[in-house]
C-alpha cells in the first residue's frame, strides 16, 4: 500500500485539493482526499511527490500504433485518396517485425506522454497478443476490418473475425472491432459486425465523415474518392445522403459505436448521432494535417454528444522543426485549444479522461481518481505563476515526470 502526497491533486470530475493524498492498494485506488486527513498506517509506503499535480492517466480514444514509425514518411497529399494511396503503399512494404517496432515505440511515446489507456486500431492482428505484454499500457485493441468485395458472405467473414479475437488468449476486456470506414466496408458486412458486437459486448470504432472526399461519394455520388473506388466496390450505396445517414440506414449506429473524425455533417447528423448514443473522437493534429473545414464542435455539443480526444496515427501529422513529431494528446489537447479558445481548460482535460472512459464503457475505473479506480496516475510540475491547476495541465507540454499504471510506477518521479 502506498500514500501518495501531492501539493495539488486534480482527480479529475470533482475539485482540485491543495496538498492532498492518495491512498494506493494493488492495482486500485482505495482514499483519495486532504492530506491532513489521510488515513494513517504502518502498513503505508509515504511518498511525497512534491510541487506536482497528480491526475488520472490520460486515455487516448484512437490511436494507429502500428503507424508510428511512419512519421515523415509521406509526402504531404494533394488530397484525402492520394493520402489513402500512399499509405497503403507504404504498408505493403513493411515486415511484420516493422509493425511491431513500431508498435512498441508508440506505446513508449504514450506513456512518457502520460497516456495509461489506448483504444488502438490494429490492422495486423498476428502483433496480437504477443505485444500486449510488452507494455503495461493499458491498450484496448480494435480489430480493422476492411472488405470492398469479397467472395465470401459478410455472415462468414464477421464470423471468422469473431472465432479469431475470441481465440486470443488474454483478450478479456480488451476486444473491440474496426470496420475502417463506411467506404471500405460493405454495409452488409457492418451489419453482421454490428450484431457480433452487441452480442459480445464489445466496443465499434470507425472513421466517419473524415474528409470532404467521403461525404461527396456519399451525398452525392462524385468526388475523388467516388472516381477512385467505383471499380473496387458496389457504388448504389451513394447518393442516398451523409455517410452518418448510411450507417444508420445498416443498423450501425448505436451508444457502442466510437466515430473517429465526424468533420463533416449534414444537417440532421449531429441530432442522429446524439439519438443513438454514438460518441466522436476528434484528433486535432490529424485534422491540420488535412486541412479539413473546421471541425463541427459546437453543433456536436449542442446536440449533446459525447465528444473525446484522439492522436490517430503520426502518418498523418506535421512535423513541427526538426524535431519529429510524438504521441501526445498534450500536444491534441493545444492544437484544440488554440483552435476552440471558448472551450473551458476543464471541458478539454474531460475530452481526454472522463469523456473516453464513458466511450470506452469504463466510467469510474479509468480516467479519474476515486475509490475503486485503477491506480493509474501521472505526475506534472507545478508551473510557477497564477495558473490553475486544469489550466496547467491543458498547457503541459513535453514528457509528464511520473506514470503509474495498476499501482506501479513506470515512470518513477524524481527522488522516489
């Protein structure tokens, strides 16, 4: 058992407290308050961490950690298919041993970055689950799915993805599923992968209204994206309204359902998705990167839906200097401040803790401290000034001091 004291805790959901304590047994948190009345024990570890503030782990809602390495790899694209085009090039390229270095080095980034639970797509299942012991990241895998055409009947197809995860020793509570997009999956595939996924309880993640190429194939049957896969899938879907719509018309949208990006709305999206309970991941530094309209927040928030932060893939931002770039929602969490200066410090530390956790089905045991929580902490230094300490936090930049992840450091704090 270790008490952990801190001049400032921010649990996160409830008030900041000036010297308070945290009180750690195994892998959960069991006290959190003001230090003068923490509970006293000789069975305790003290530890004094500090001028720091103490918070809950950050969850990243979408992540590609296979791509990591592929930051600078790619030419800056004329547009979203030309993007698509090179990156699938680029995979086509690499060994399964490229995968999962690169893996390894996005979870490496994450947790300096004070990220202790990530949603991440896998699009190379034999990584799996090999790599989950590799880090004491909590990382929650999504399965890709990509089917255009295929011979085989979406029923058959779902079902062998099923029995595949499912044999995955180890796999409880970290299963989800990918469908990558409603342009490279079929809708009756989405369907059956839809009802796999109620079935097992288990969490949909899919890229949504991306890009301006997307929501014209859909809307309107034209565009770059609708020219270049017209030969490579059955195009009667389009035409037929927004890609929101189409995922409603296959029974996929439902508070299960994690859409990534949702740049582009018509009119009654952000209503259909508020109806279903269907939360939206935005990643900043991917949206630059692209250049997309700006994002639709007000209109999502408005409508009340659950909106989070997500890195998405270092193939898909800009290298700031010389430096290349890392995983970081510090880094997500300025880009959408600057963007969104009426957005309030603490709505924005939710999008990266309260609000994932809630996306995530795990409301209570990630993304805050409080009783019966998972010990998953990070430490950052008080900054001089009159800041508060949420306002500190948004601002952090660079590497966090401390990570704790289950009750174990794995970034050990200065001087403990």
């Amino acid at each position: 058992m270790m008490l952990l004291r801190a001049r400032t805790l921010l649990p996160v959901g409830r008030s900041a407290l000036d010297n308070g304590a945290v009180l750690v047994s195994g892998d959960r948190v069991r006290w959190i308050g003001p230090w003068a009345e923490a509970p006293r024990s000789g069975a305790h570890k003290v530890m004094d961490l500090g001028d720091v503030v103490l918070l809950p782990g950050l969850v990243d809602a979408h992540c590609h950690l296979d791509y990591t390495a592929m930051a600078g790899k790619l030419p800056r694209p004329r547009s979203f298919p030309d993007w698509i085009k090179a990156i699938v090039a680029l995979k086509a390229s690499w060994t399964e041993a490229d995968f999962a270095a690169s893996w390894q080095t996005g979870a490496g980034q994450l947790l300096r970055h004070g990220v202790t639970t990530v949603a991440d797509v896998e699009s190379f299942p034999a990584l799996l689950p090999r790599l989950w012991y590799t880090t004491p990241l909590r990382v929650l895998s999504f399965r890709e799915i990509i089917s255009l055409r295929s011979a085989v009947p979406p029923a058959h197809l779902a079902e062998a993805i099923e029995t595949e995860w499912l044999r995955l020793p180890d796999g409880a509570g970290r299963f989800g599923l990918a469908p990558h997009a409603p342009y490279t999956t079929s809708g009756p595939v989405l369907d059956e992968v839809a009802r796999i996924a109620q079935r097992r309880g288990w969490r949909l993640m899919t890229h949504v209204a991306e890009s301006e190429a997307e929501f014209e194939m859909f809307m309107y049957r034209q565009g770059p994206l609708y020219d270049w896969l017209k030969s490579q899938r059955d195009m009667a879907d389009c035409g037929r309204g927004s890609p929101i719509a189409h995922l409603e018309r296959f029974g996929y949208l439902d508070a299960n359902l994690i859409a990534v990006h949702v740049n582009y709305l018509a009119r009654d999206d952000a209503r259909l998705l508020s109806r279903y309970g269907v939360h939206v991941v935005h990643c900043p530094r991917s949206h630059d990167y692209f250049r997309h309209l700006a994002f639709p927040r007000s209109e999502l928030t408005a409508a009340g839906v659950n909106l989070c932060l997500g890195t998405d893939s270092l193939a898909s931002v800009r290298a700031s200097g010389k430096a290349r770039p890392e995983l970081s929602l510090f880094a997500e969490m300025a880009l959408f401040a600057r963007n969104h200066p009426d957005v309030a410090p603490s709505d924005i530390l939710a999008m990266v803790t309260l609000n994932p956790a809630r996306a995530l089905g795990q409301t209570g045991i990630i993304g805050e401290l409080a009783p019966d929580s998972y010990a998953d902490l990070i430490v950052i230094p008080c900054r001089d000034g009159g800041d508060d300490p949420v306002s500190a936090v948004v601002a952090h930049e660079g590497p966090v001091s401390g990570v704790m992840v289950g009750g174990e450091w794995v970034v050990r704090p200065p001087g403990i």
